[in-house]
C-alpha cells in the first residue's frame, strides 16, 4: 500500500532533532536548517556565513558545521537576509522572510539633500517603494561620506566637483532601515576620474600613451588593474560595514571603444577573465559580512552571444553574483529588437522579452535578476516623458518574470507618486 507522505513541519522537526543527536554526541559543533518563514518550505542552496567561511544548505535545507562559532547567517535570492546566535545545545532553525525589492536611485547629491531624500523615502508609504539604491561612489567619483579608501589613494585631492557628505552615514542607514527600507550600496567602479588623477598608472591610456577620456571627459581605470580592484573593494567592503543589505558595482567592464591601450591584450578571453575575476573577488572579501553582491549590465549583454566587446558575458555572471541587473531602459535599445524597432512605444516588451532570454541563455531562474527600469524623458527616440502607463507596463512585465523586484532610475532623483504601483 501507499505510505502517505510526511507533513513539512514534520520533516523539519525530524531533521532538527537528527541535528540534536549529532550535536549531543560532539560529531558537529552547529547544525540547523533554513525555511521559508510563510510556506515553512526547506529552502535549498540558501549561502550560510560564518566565521568559519561560507557554505550552502543540502536538499534538505539543512547545514553542518564542523567547529564552533558564535553566530550564523543566511541568505537567498528572493528574501531578506538574516542572521542568529548559536546555542549550545539547540540546533538552528532560521527563517528568511520572502522579500522582492521595489527601489528607487538617490545619487550622491540626492541622498544628502534632506528635501530629495524624504520625498524618495516618504513614497514608501504611500507606493510600493521599499527600497533604495544609494550612490556609495557615483559616476564622478564623489561619495557621500568620508571614505578611508577614497582619503588613502588620494583620489579626494583629484575631484574636479565637491558634493555635501554626511557626518554620520551610519546613523542614517540605520534610520532607513527602521523605517523598513532595503539599502542597496551602488558603487561605479571602472569609471573613476578622481582614481585616474591620482593614480594615472592604473587608468586607461589611448595607443598613443595618452590618458584617455570619454565622451563625458571622464577618465577610466584599468580593468586588468588589481590596485583597482582593491581599491573598489575596500569601499565596498565600507559599505557592508555600514550596515547596506546589497552592494551594486555598476561600471564592472571595458569601456565601449576600441584602440585602447590596457596592461594586457584586449582580447575577449582576458576581458571576460577579468571581470568575473573582480566580482569573485569582491565576493569573497565581502563574504564575512552577509551582503548580497550584484552588478548592473547593458541591456543587449541579455542578447549578445558574446561579451558586448566589454566583458560583461551573460553566462558568466551566476556565479559570483547573487543579482544580475540588466539596464532595461527603452531608449537604451537604439537598435530595437526583432520585430520591434522603436522600443518606447512597447517599453513592456523591452522588459519581458530580456528578461525571458537572460533566463532561457543562464538556466537561472527569474528571482536572480532585477532589472533597471527608464523612469526617465527618451533619448534616443521621440523624447516622450515616461508616465506611469510607460512605468506601469515595464514594472508588469518585471513582475511577470518573476524578478526578484525591480529599480527605477531616474538621475535627477526626481519621482512621482502618480506613477509608482499603490502600497
């Protein structure tokens, strides 16, 4: 006859109580399991940290470790991250809360302008926004606080503009997060003029030997350069110190010209190689303090079978990363898709069909994604204002993918209630 099968809760407890026994008798110093804290649902793959390094739950949820430590913490794709102390005689059980973010982009000047700050922040209440995404170092190079690393390579000396810096970012962190807030750390990395002055060994040089600028006058790093990769590294590693749930590199490639001169051959091997290189290792060095790790990538690198020429290479960023967000803005596709040749009147489809592509090209599933959305005037096509029809159809087709949320960008920080999802 057919046995029927055992309930969750009982399989939970039966799996504690095995990790009773075992701790009882000195075979593992922690043991435990990780749920779903709404379906009580064994979560498998779920990254445990602790002082003894990182590890993943089996198929069962479950986790061992071998020696003792005082805390553990754990995380997965799709929910908050959490973190308990150890008892000695209790197994663990922690439960991750599913959570999917809905952000909003405050640049340097935006985060410490209280009057841009609060509006942002005040649309949580009102909107579906529960999230930001905070500049740690923006485009130019400025931070909002006083950074270490930033004082130690001497890039402050070479700013060519200042910004308001906050006395105690931390604080402020810490009330964001109590008003319920996921913080995401957004640092540009290669593109660091400020870097470049003052360390001009590290940066992009034309053929001829020469600094090179880009269309903005703004200089790039090397990203053969390992000084740079530790040098965006340790800012990174501020930011997870402060108390960021996320740190977001943006500007993790090549610069999109040719006839440039790097510390090794600009092949598509090594620019791949180094890429993935820096955000493995920008992983391990945040591994400690149980941070998500993303990267923002071109929209057409979900298309491209190669690496867009700057080694962003689709299939290469699962594994050091925990998010993969693509830069979906309509007016970023000038040439269209197939079938679709001004993206602005579909800005939807731009959406769903990258992401259903990135996924089919990956095998990831929809939750390791979460894509910039245009909550910005066009560019490229007939300059129409993106309202909340344009917004609305880019955020549905984010959702039906089943993307682990969605950010809005818009440079100006400038945001309306009147097109944001209701709360």
């Amino acid at each position: 006859m057919t046995l029927p099968r055992p309930s969750r809760q009982y399989a939970i407890a039966r799996l504690l109580t095995i990790a009773t026994l075992l701790t009882a008798q000195g075979a593992l110093a922690v043991s435990g399991v990780v749920v779903d804290s709404s379906t009580l649902d064994p979560l498998v793959g779920a990254i445990i940290t602790t002082s003894a390094g990182v590890i993943r739950t089996d198929e069962h949820g479950q986790f061992e470790i071998a020696q003792p430590v005082a805390t553990v913490a754990a995380r997965a794709p799709g929910y908050q991250r959490t973190e308990a102390e150890v008892s000695d005689d209790t197994p663990l059980r922690l439960a991750l809360t599913p959570f999917r973010p809905k952000a909003l982009y405050l640049s340097v000047f935006g985060v410490t302008s209280a009057t841009l700050r609060n509006q942002a922040v005040s649309l949580s209440q009102s909107t579906a926004i529960n999230a930001l995404v905070i500049d740690v170092k923006g485009d130019r190079g400025l931070t909002p606080y006083h950074s270490v690393a930033r004082e130690k390579s001497g890039a402050t000396a070479h700013l060519a503009e200042r910004a308001p810096q906050l006395q105690d970012f931390a604080a402020l962190l810490a009330r964001l997060h109590a008003q319920h807030l996921y913080l995401i750390a957004r640092i540009v990395v290669f593109k660091d003029d400020p870097l470049a002055g003052a360390h001009p060994e590290w940066s992009v040089h034309t053929a001829q030997g020469e600094p090179w600028r880009d269309s903005e006058k703004l200089q790039w790093m090397d990203p053969f350069s390992q000084d740079v990769w530790r040098h965006n590294i340790d800012i990174a590693e501020e930011a997870a110190q402060m108390g960021f749930d996320e740190v977001q590199f943006d500007y993790v490639r090549f610069p999109d010209k040719g006839g440039l001169h790097f510390a090794l051959p600009n092949t598509r091997s090594n620019r791949t190689t180094a890429i993935v290189g820096f955000l493995q290792a920008a992983r391990a060095r945040l591994a400690p303090y149980n941070v998500f790790v993303s990267a923002d990538i071109f929209g057409y690198v979900c298309w491209n079978l190669d690496d867009t020429a700057i080694g962003q290479q689709l299939e290469t960023l699962g594994t050091p990363l925990d998010y993969i967000s693509p830069m979906l803005y309509p007016s970023g596709f000038t040439w269209g898709l197939p079938g679709l040749r001004n993206p602005v009147i579909d800005p939807g489809q731009i959406v769903r069909r990258s992401l259903v592509e990135a996924v089919r090209r990956t095998h990831l599933p929809g939750v390791r994604f979460r894509p910039w959305l245009q909550a910005f005037r066009d560019y490229a096509f007939d300059h129409r204002v993106f309202d909340a029809t344009a917004i609305s159809a880019q955020i549905k087709a984010a959702d039906a993918a089943d993307s682990d949320g969605w950010m809005l960008w818009n440079p100006h920080n400038h945001y309306d209630a009147a097109d944001l999802p209701p709360r």
